[in-house]
C-alpha cells in the first residue's frame, strides 16, 4: 500500500511538526438550487421543483468571497477534505450549518474506523487484505455496491490512518473483540472513549487553520452556482438571513445525509415517526439536494445504517435501555401483537433494524423470571456500544423499571396477566395471548419452528408479572446519496459523466454499500470512508482544478 504523496513531484506539502497530538478513537439548509453567475437560476427537473417548490428561488448576496476549494461540512468527511486541499496548497472555505462549538458534527459522536494494510494493523501482526475484504463485502451487497468505488476505498484506507497520523490524530488501537476468522479489524475498533473522536476532529480543525483554511460556522452552504454545465462555487446562507457568494471553481458536498422526515418520506419506505436519530439534528439533506439541482444521479438514496432499538427518553448507556431493548432473551411483538423475527439478530444491527424498521410499533416482551436472572446472574450476552457483561449481577435492576414504569406518557408497562398487558400496549390481548403461548411452545421443545431462534435464548415467558415495553429503532446516518466515482466526483444523471467540479462525500456520497450497512463484516467503515473520500475528492480537485 502506498502512502498518501504530494499530488505533484517535487511539491512539499505544509506541514507543522510541532502539532500536538491527542488521543482519537474514531468510529464509527434549505432546499437547494444552482445559480448561474449572473444570477440566473439554474433549474430543478418537474419532480424536483414539486419536492421542493422554494428551491428555485434566486438568492441575493450581500458578499462575494473567492476560494480554490468549498467545502460543504466539518465532519470526518469534510474534515479531511478541507485540511487535504489546505494541506496541498488550495485556498479553502468551509461552510457549516452548526455553531464552531459542535465542529465535526454528528462524526465527533461516533466510535471507531476501519480501515486495512495501515502502519498500525502491521506492527500489530493483523493481516487481512483489502483483497479478502473486497470480495466478501461484494458478496454480502451481490454487487448492489459500487465495485470501483469499494476497491478504491480498501486500497486507500490504510493510507488515510497514516495520513490522520500525520497530522498530528493519535489512533488507538485496543484488541478487537471480532472473531479472526470471520471478521476484519477496524484501526480503532472494539474500545470506546467518550469524547475521543471530537479531540480528534478538535486536532484537525485546528491544523486547517495552520494551512490557511476559513471556516465559516453557522452558514450551510444552500444554492450551487453553475456556468456552462460547470461549478462556478455556492450560496450559503448566514444566522441572520443574508446570503454569501462564494466563488470557486470545486465544491466539495459532505453534509452529512439526512435525518428529516421529509426526505426518510421522499427516499425510504419508513415510517420515520418510529425512529430515534443519533447524531445531531439538523441533517436536512442538503447536501443531496445541492447534488440534484446539478442534475446528480443517485445511488441507494434510501439506505440507512441502522442499529438497535431503545427505550424512548433513555439514555444509550441505561440499565434499561440496555437490558430491556438490547438483550435476549426478550419477545418482540408488532402492533398486531404477532412475533415478527428471529430477536437474536439483536447481534447484528443491520439485520435487526431492517426487520424491526418495517413495524409500525415494536414491543420487548418479558416475564418476572428473566428480569429474575439479570438481577442475580447478569445479562445472557455481551452487546456493542455498551459497558453490561454477562455473569455481573444487576442489583439495581428493578429499581430503575420501576423508575421507568412510574413516567409520565409511559413507554414501559407492567401486569399480572398477558391479556391486560396487551390492553396497556394497545395491541390485541387474543392475538398477544396466542403469539406468547406458541413461543412458550417452540421454548418447550427446544426449536422455534417460525423465525429460528436460538434454543439457548427460547426461554418461556410464564412467570407474573408481565412486562413490555414500547421501542424505537436507533440510526445513526443515512449510507446511499450522490452518485459519486472512484474519485468521489460526482455523476451526472443525463449521461453518466462527472459534474465539473462537483464532489461528494462520506454519506452524501453514494458508492461503497448496496442496500444495507455491512457492520458483520466492518464495523467503523463508513468513518473510514468518509475520510478516505474527503481526501479522494481533496487530491482529485487539486490535480484536475488547480494545477498544482
């Protein structure tokens, strides 16, 4: 694998040596328009315009700056974008919707990245290839992903850990937890440190703004500009309503996707009532509809990277959260009362929140007999993304669903028969009462004849009083967008070529998955693609654009 170089030879790139270093275990506007230079609108297809009838309207600014490079975002994606193209010598702008105080947006709360063939997986004797890798996730997408795109993401991604370190990013890299012989190592995967990815993204900022780069917090980007089927730079629009015109020749979209209603109704088939976002709010798409107003194709717009459900008003880490929506050997009922999957694909977010999305509501049910355990034995499994391990006794346990049960607008209830739990879920007591007393069959006869479910986990649920509780499903980002190529620029729907000067990014750019997020295979690979193609896009501009 090679390093990432200068873009040209015998060009040196800045660089400070004296950064600080600081530890960073990475993981995990309005509708837009183009605006031709002398302010004429460039517009929206007939189903654009309807989606978004204001889109079109002009935008007059109050100031006119000029850049080499724009970049839409201040997450892992636009991070690394933006101190790339500084870093080669570009003059760069960063425009972003939220205050500086929550720079790195929704990335500075994720995890871990994975990435393969770094410096830090060989001195620790990790071996796996982006050879073996490639072709297992293809398998896994059946080539619903983007080939070129994936491969070029596997090759680069070693060099983009030694890129961060580069720049000053410490990377840990604790033991997995992942079985070697059927899944990859992510660079920072299996530990977890409360505020480590923010401190890194903090490091990167702050070395952004040694190469030069302006960042202009509180001004999401809101309209391209285009001359000749080309980028000419974007509107953004600041806090108090004035607009900004910035002039440059690549625009650089990685805004983060969309966790809006109005586009999980436009792109998905879920019910986004249902869901419970992570990340910070405000992802409204705009990065996608900047693409589309350019006349951008679209690759799986409508994919999400789910994981798993919870409590509603919990806290992630919570005794109850974590017991009573990530465990087993829980029940889980739809609003029709009916049992709808195997519950043991709680061990796989991917396939637990494409089965429990398709509900309209979800249920976790449970009798006095497993909460029983867990108070004196401890849960039954070991989850990601939580500090509960099996065989630690849970005194506290009661305690806190009794704390949950007494809420106001209750989400968590409590009866002395099933039938009267089902009256208090709102589902049908006939039908609860049916689903329960077959499973407690399959549990007897050790074998769940519809779903499949492990004997180890087919407990019966028999002992009063009974319990449910109402669950949400969690996301963390959506993983379809922009039609984006192996150089992250962005394709055009009419045609099928580059859009000049335009790039995605990270999850507004659409190419490394098909339908669904590969996490059984690599967790932390959407970081990890979100840095690599910032500097994908970064070096593509720099090359193509600016010559130097």
């Amino acid at each position: 694998m090679a390093a990432i170089k200068n873009i040209k030879a015998g060009k040196r790139d800045r660089h400070e040596s004296g950064s600080s270093r600081r530890d960073f275990l990475v993981g995990a506007a309005a509708a837009s328009a183009g605006l031709a230079e002398g302010g004429t609108v460039q517009g929206l297809s007939a189903a654009e315009e309807q989606a978004n009838p204001a889109s079109n309207k002009a935008l007059t600014p109050k100031e006119t700056l000029t850049a080499d490079v724009v970049v839409c975002g201040t997450g892992s994606a636009g991070m690394a974008a933006a101190v790339r193209a500084g870093e080669l010598g570009a003059k760069v702008i960063v425009l972003e919707k939220v205050a500086e105080s929550f720079v790195g947006g929704s990335s500075a709360l994720t995890a871990g990245l994975f990435a393969v063939d770094s410096t830090m997986t060989k001195k620790k004797g990790i071996t796996n290839t982006a050879d073996a890798l490639f072709f297992r996730q293809i398998d896994y997408h059946r080539y619903a992903c983007n080939a070129r795109v994936l491969r070029k993401y596997l090759d680069r991604s070693g060099a983009t850990v030694d890129w961060l370190l580069s720049q000053g990013v410490d990377l840990v890299l604790p033991e997995p937890p992942y079985n070697p012989n059927t899944h990859f190592y992510a660079d920072a995967q299996g530990g977890f440190s409360e505020g480590s990815a923010r401190r890194g993204l903090q490091v990167l900022y702050a070395r952004g703004k040694t190469y030069g780069v302006k960042f202009m917090f509180q001004t999401p980007g809101t309209q391209l500009t285009m001359k000749s089927g080309k980028v000419a730079g974007i509107v953004a629009t600041r806090a108090n309503g004035d607009h900004v015109k910035v002039n440059a020749p690549v625009v650089i979209i990685a805004t983060g996707g969309y966790a809006s209603k109005e586009m999980f109704d436009r792109f998905t088939v879920y019910n986004f009532e249902n869901l419970a976002p992570y990340g910070l709010p405000g992802r409204t798409g705009d990065g996608i509809k900047m693409g589309l107003s350019a006349g951008a194709a679209l690759h799986h717009p409508g994919a999400v990277n789910f994981c798993n459900p919870k409590i509603p008003g919990e806290k992630d880490e919570s005794l109850v959260n974590v017991t009573c929506a990530k465990q087993q050997p829980f029940v889980w009922v739809n609003e029709s009362g009916a049992r709808f999957a195997n519950e043991a694909t709680i061990l796989d977010w991917t396939l637990n929140g494409q089965a429990i999305a398709l509900q309209q509501k979800v249920f976790s049910i449970a009798d006095t007999a497993i909460f029983d355990h867990m108070k004196t034995k401890g849960v039954w499994h070991r989850q990601p993304m939580t500090n509960i391990e099996p065989g630690t006794p849970l005194p506290n346990l009661y305690a806190e669903i009794n704390r949950k049960l007494a809420e106001p607008n209750p989400v968590a209830f409590k009866a002395d028969s099933l039938e009267k739990l089902a009256t208090l879920l709102g589902v049908d007591p006939k039908a609860l009462a049916d689903t329960v007393d077959t499973y407690n069959g399959y549990a007897t006869g050790g074998k769940d004849l519809d779903f499949g479910k492990p004997a180890e986990w087919l407990l019966p649920i028999k002992r009063p009083p009974f319990y449910g509780f109402s669950m949400k499903l969690a996301f963390y980002n959506t993983i379809g967008g922009l039609k984006v190529d192996d150089a992250a620029r962005v394709l055009a729907k009419a045609g099928g070529k580059p859009i000049p000067g335009v790039y995605a990014c990270g999850s507004d750019a659409g190419g490394i998955f098909g339908y669904y997020y590969d996490i059984s295979i690599a967790p932390g690979v959407m970081q990890g693609w979100c840095s690599t193609s910032g500097l994908l896009a970064a070096e593509d501009a720099v090359r193509k654009y600016l010559k130097m």
